[in-house]
C-alpha cells in the first residue's frame, strides 16, 4: 500500500468544502495545529488525512515565519457589522484618527482574511510626520490582521521566501528608510495582482498579499499610490489613549482575532457583492479597492459608506493635471457650451483660447497645435480630423461626455455663467452628503443581522468543540 505524502498546508480548500488553515497553538505557543472546519464546525488537530494526501500545520521553521503572528483558535461572533463596530472600538482606545478613516482601517482589516478571494491585495498608505502615529497604527494592525508581519526593513529575498510559504499581511515600518528603495517600490507594485509572479533564479515567487506601508510623505510615485488606501495621520494631544501593550487591548485584539477566524470559514464560500449607490461612481483601480473592502462586508449601509469613502479616496489619490491640460479642459469646456450645437472646433481656435488662459494665469509656457495634439491624445480625446483649413476635434457626444467626465475627476474650476441648464452632462448625479458618516453609524449601531449572518452566528456558537 502506497503511503500518502505528507504536505504542509497554509491553507486548503478540499474538493467536499472543507478547510484547513494553520492557527497557533494556544496553549503551547511557538507550535502550530490545524484547524479544520467541517460541516459548520471547528476542531483542531495535528494532522489531517485527505483523500490524497495527509497535511499537516505550517512549521516554524524560520525566524520569519516565528515572527508571523497567527490566529489562536475560531470564536463565535454576531455579524459583520458587530465585527466592524469591534474593530472601531480597539482602534479608538489607541488611535487619534477621524471616525471614517477608522472604519476604512476596520474594512481594511475585515479584508485581510480573506485574500484569496478578493480582486486585488489591498494596500493601506499610512502618511504623517514624525510622532504622528504610524509605529503605532502598524502595531495595532499587527495585532489584528490575518497572518501579520510587521518588520522596519525587508529584503526581495526574505519577502518572495516568506509569501511562497504563507500569505502575510505585510507591515512596513518606515519605508521610505528600507535598504533598497527600488527593489522595494518593484515588490510593492507586482504584489498588489493576483497571478501575478516574480520570477528569481529560475524560480517562480507568489508576491500577492496585503501590505501597510509608512511615509513622511507619498512618494513620487503614481502607479504605487493608486494601489493604496490613504490614510493620513496628525500628532494628537489626548492623554487618554492607551499603548498598544495595554492588556484589555491585548485582550481585546486576541478575541477579535479568533471571531475574525470564524467568519473567515463560515464566509468563505458565500461572498457576494451587489451592487450599491455610490459604487458606480468608481473606477478604475479605486473601484478594485473598493470591491476587496466591502466583499467580505455583509452589510449594505457599510458597503455604501465604503462607496462613498473611496470616492473621496479618488480624489486624494489622483495626479493633479499640468497647467496646459488644465487650460485646454477649460477650454473645450466654453466652446461646447458657447456652441452647443457645433460638431467640431478647430485646433488652432482651442490652441489660441489656450494661451490667452495661459496668459491670463501668468504662466510662462505657451502652446503649439501639435503640442495641444499631444495632450489632446494624454487625455484620451483623440476624435480629430484633417479638413482644408487645418485640424479640428470632433465633437461627438462621446467626446463631450469624455470632457464634462475629466472635469469632474479632476475637479477642473469652470465658469459656472455658461448655459448649463439644457446640458445633458452637466446634470451627473452625485453622491446624497448623508452617505459620509454611515460607515461610523452603522458600527456603532449595527442592524439586525440578515439570514445567513443568523445562521452565521448558529455554527458559531457550535464551533466550541477543540481535540488534541
């Protein structure tokens, strides 16, 4: 008879439903078990047999992995909106931060454990100046996040070994201060795809996983900041809060942890995410961001309030425009609403218009027709043709709506005295100003749960069963 090889399992999916996943043991602290749930059930063991394999716990084998914090064991929880409202109240004994960036943090959190499902990894972008909180958000992060790993300094080596084992969440402490800043801007950038691999010593390296990095300030670096949740900090004079070492906040982030635990294996297969108002506002990697928050989040006042808070995300994360492009929106704003029936204007008339803007801003560049092309190109208006007087751009109701669209996301100022009132663009729906403070009433209020959050807390309450 054929013995079944030995596998150790970070985390597995069996073809029946079942899930393993490597926890600490409680109550020898430096070993780890598995923990299997099974028919809305948890127990704990040593070694599992599968059909094809036998898998056993991760082993702590390095001082990486030693450092990896993991969970202790599963525990029965209310809902989601009880888990969010939990991890609000932990973060206010020890943070300064306005209510709404605590319920992103909590979001964000919520999100960690469950990362094999999400779109993208999350990234969370901690940005103040010295005594600001960062060390601080970071330690509490790790005390709360799935598979923790706080470090100041982390090689490429040490990183690809560490994901190839486990998925970590990854915390950063001063960034901007890590031995090589490139190889580092490099990781976090391909981290955040799922699929996505590293390629070293003709090896393949999995680098998908959520990170928290620290900055004094955002770095120059675009593509990385639109990975990244925004979470500014300030240097605050309440005396109150507690240190992260405090022992209720201890305690309170270890139970935390073991409820996060089991949503994680109740949910795991029965993640869903409808649509909600706001959500439709988004787009492109603020939308990605968005969907990885909220996917784990049953609660729709807290999904609609994450819409909402990634919408002003957008604006915090985007690039501001040059002067030129700046001066050009505007004035392809004045003509379509000047000629709202014209079908196309001429480059060297928008090309003139620009400059007299130019001017009028005292800036010293001026613009040329191909250089109003170029740029006319950057913003994606590529609807021109060549007639017997020279160049012109198309005016088709794409167009149109692609300008009143760049106006919007970069809040370009415009004359608000042009005839607006019969142009359909300029009637966009927008976001109800009440959605801004739901994510904090709805922890600190949570709903009724719904069906399968009832059912939820049922096999929790069941999961108190532990074997050696």
């Amino acid at each position: 008879m054929t013995s079944k090889p030995v596998v150790e399992a970070d985390f597995v999916e069996l073809p029946d439903g079942t899930l393993l996943d490597t926890i600490e043991d409680g109550n020898n602290p430096g070993r780890t078990l598995l923990a299997v749930y099974r028919d809305d059930c948890v127990r704990y063991t040593n070694q599992f047999e599968a059909d094809d394999r036998s898998c056993v716990p991760i082993c702590l084998s390095t001082d990486v992995l030693k450092h990896i914090r993991f969970s202790r064991g599963a525990k029965s929880y209310q809902s989601s909106s009880s888990l969010v409202a939990g991890l609000i109240k932990v973060i206010s004994l020890c943070l300064d931060v306005p209510h709404q960036q605590m319920g992103l943090l909590s979001c964000f959190i919520v999100s960690t454990w469950f990362i094999e499902k999400l779109p993208v990894a999350p990234y969370v972008a901690l940005v103040g100046l010295p005594r600001s909180g960062k060390t601080t958000a970071l330690r509490l992060l790790d005390l709360l996040c799935r598979r923790s790993l706080l470090t100041s300094d982390i090689t490429s080596a040490g990183f690809y070994e560490t994901c190839n084992r486990v998925t970590p969440t990854l915390l950063i402490d001063e960034t901007a201060t890590a031995g090589d800043r490139r190889a580092l801007f490099h990781l976090l950038r391909i981290g955040s795809t799922k699929g996505s691999v590293a390629i070293r010593k003709n090896k393949a390296f999995n680098a998908y996983c959520p990170k928290v990095v620290c900055w004094t300030e955002l770095p120059h670096d675009a593509a990385l900041n639109s990975r990244c949740i925004i979470i500014p900090l300030q240097e605050t004079d309440q005396t109150s809060l507690r240190r992260v070492t405090d022992p209720q906040v201890q305690a309170h982030a270890d139970e935390l942890r073991q409820m996060l635990q089991q949503y994680r294996f109740e949910n795991f297969n029965r993640l869903t995410l409808p649509q909600v108002p706001g959500d439709e506002h988004l787009h492109s990697r603020n939308r990605d961001l968005y969907e990885a928050l909220a996917l784990p989040i049953g609660d729709p006042i807290t999904r609609r309030a994450l819409a909402w808070e990634f919408q002003l995300q957008q604006s915090i994360n985007r690039e501001p425009l040059s002067p030129l492009q700046i001066a050009l929106l505007q004035a392809l704003d004045a003509h379509i609403h000047d000629n709202p029936t014209n079908a196309t204007c001429a480059n060297k008339g928008v090309t003139d218009s620009v400059n007299l803007r130019l001017e009028y801003k005292r800036e010293i560049l001026r613009a040329s027709p191909h250089q109003i092309g170029r740029v006319l190109t950057s913003l994606g208006l590529t609807g021109r043709k060549r007639i017997n007087t020279g160049w012109v751009i198309l005016l088709t109701r794409d167009m149109r709506e692609r300008i009143h669209r760049l106006i919007r996301h970069y809040a370009v100022e415009v004359d608000s005295s042009k005839n607006r009132d019969k142009c359909d663009f300029c009637t966009a729906r927008t976001p109800p100003p009440s959605a801004e403070n739901e994510l904090v009433a709805a922890s600190h209020n949570p709903p009724t749960p719904d069906a399968p959050e009832s059912e939820s807390s049922e096999h929790g309450e069941l999961c108190a069963r532990k074997t050696a």
